[in-house]
C-alpha cells in the first residue's frame, strides 16, 4: 500500500490541526520506535503468507534478512518525518513535506533490498504517525492517530501518477485501502492495540499476543495486498481463516493455534500475503512502544482529542 501516491483530492474538515509542542522530543527515539516495530512484526513467527523467521511465506522475492534491511533503511526517514511535525501544525504544507519523505524513503528501501517494495505502506502509516506524535508523544494513541488523519486528509498536489497496485484495487473493488484507513484514525490499528493491551492485561506471551492482533486485523480489514494477489476469493479466503483462530480462543488454544496453521497453508499455496495487516500491527506496535515510552498516560489509547 502506497498512501503518498494515492491521496485523493480532500480538504480537511475544520480549521487546521494545532497543538502546543510540550517538552523535548527526541525525534531520534521515535524513528527507533518505528524501527523496531517493523522488526517486531517481520520477526514475528508464524505468520500466516507473510514473511517471518521461517522464510518468506507468500513471497518469492524477500525473507526476514530484506525486511530487516528495509527497516533500518528506513530509521533517518521516520525521523526526519517526526522532525517535520514536531511544531503540531497539521496543515497541507506538512502533508506534501511528508510526501516528499516518503518518496525519498521509498527509494533508500528500493535501495536496501535490491527493488522489492518490502514496506511501501509501513512508510506511510508509520510516517504519518511519527509526525503526529513529534509534538507530544504523551498525548495517548487516539489523540495520535486523530492528528494523523487530519494530515492525511489534506492532498499531496505534487504527487507523481498515482496509478499504483494499490490505488487501482481500492477503485475497482470500492475498499478505502491505505489513504481511507488513516483518514479514519486507523481503526484497525486502534484495534490491534487494544488487542495488546488486553493479551498483556492477563498475563499472555507477546508472540501470542501479537498473533492474535494480527488475526484480528486480518478478520476485519479489506486488505489491497490479498485484494490485489486474489481478488474477493482471495480475501475472504483469508478473513474467514482469521476469524476461525479468533473463535477457537487465539493462538494460544490447541484449536486455535491449529487454525493458523490451516490458514497459514491456504495462504501460501495460494500465493496470499495481508501485507496491509502486517503493516497496521507494524503500527499498533509502533503505538504500543510510544505510550509505554510515556508511563503517565498508559494506558490511553482510549482519549480523543478535545
């Protein structure tokens, strides 16, 4: 998924978004974050057709090696992109200066892995989400992710032909993909974040929690990457198997782990990657790290903003 090629032609509702700055921001700190949030999720095994310790799933042209790569790739573009929204004015100059990151971000990943887009969407959700958290990363997730959407509302003008993969599959199957997800507040990461926080309320394993987040993004969301490998077959292929972990009781039952090895089968042999899956969990654990970085506002991912 490719959020700075595809904006739509929006205004943002309202006055621009402001907030005071508060404090210090280490802008190298988060771009850290968003770095080990794309290793969190690349490392995490089993997966189902995405890639993982064990190899590549659905892939033929990438393993955990290219994905850690591109992450590292990435660390002086997440922070050159908090950087750009450390003042907590969310307006359409700052949209098209994340633009700009971005593409330059796309190219130092091309660089690092030989040509395989390994995180074209991690660069735009993640990005998005380190500039809204620049100016107060104690705000709490849902204030974050509200001030994300208000600057991916805004359009990128200077954006190159936006006739992408991604682009082409949310027209033709009418789904909102990577823009309409942020300009929602990314409601599936939301979701993946409270899965966190719920697995880690009683006590469950991180690989088991973190599984089980992934699960339920798969479950809801209607993923372009499996869109565009498998058309609605292939989707809802994948969101059924998803939903049947869930209902076992999560990876953690006998049942429900049988059932993401079930799922992880069909996957690969259908050649089926939910890489905007794995992207939004990249994100909720990138949110998950910035609110335990912050110890007085956790857990708040529940707040919106006043």
């Amino acid at each position: 998924m490719s959020g700075f090629l595809q904006a739509p032609v929006l205004t943002a509702p309202g006055t621009t978004g402001t907030v005071d700055p508060v404090g210090p921001v280490h802008l190298a700190d988060l771009a850290d974050l968003a770095v080990d949030a794309l290793v969190a999720e690349a490392t995490l095994t089993p997966k189902p057709g995405l890639v993982d310790l064990r190899g590549g799933g659905a892939h033929h042209d990438m393993d955990v090696g290219t994905m850690v790569r591109s992450a590292e790739a990435l660390r002086d573009t997440f922070a050159a992109m908090a950087g750009a929204g450390r003042d907590g004015v969310f307006d359409q100059p700052l949209r098209e200066r994340l633009a700009a990151l971005g593409r330059e971000g796309e190219q130092r990943m091309l660089d690092a892995t030989n040509g395989v887009n390994t995180h074209r969407g991690a660069i735009w959700a993640l990005g998005l989400v380190s500039a809204a958290a620049a100016a107060d990363p104690a705000a709490g997730s849902a204030r974050i992710l509200d001030r994300a959407a208000t600057i991916a509302r805004f359009a990128d003008r200077f954006a190159p032909d936006p006739s992408t993969p991604g682009s082409r599959v949310r027209s033709h199957y009418r789904v909102p993909g990577a823009i309409g997800e942020a300009r929602a507040a990314f409601p599936h990461a939301a979701l993946a974040l409270s899965t966190l926080r719920a697995g880690q309320a009683v006590g469950a394993s991180e690989p088991t929690t973190r599984l089980d987040a992934l699960s339920t993004i798969i479950a809801r969301l209607d993923d372009t990457c499996l869109l565009h490998r498998g058309g609605l077959a292939g989707l809802r292929t994948a969101q059924a198997g998803a939903a049947a972990v869930l209902r076992a009781g999560g990876v953690a039952t006998t049942a429900g782990s049988h059932a993401l090895r079930l799922l992880d089968d069909r996957l690969r042999r259908d050649h089926l990657s939910p890489g905007g899956s794995a992207d939004l969990l990249a994100l909720a654990l990138f949110l998950e790290a910035i609110e335990d970085a912050s110890p007085s506002t956790h857990p708040t991912h529940s707040r919106k903003e006043s």
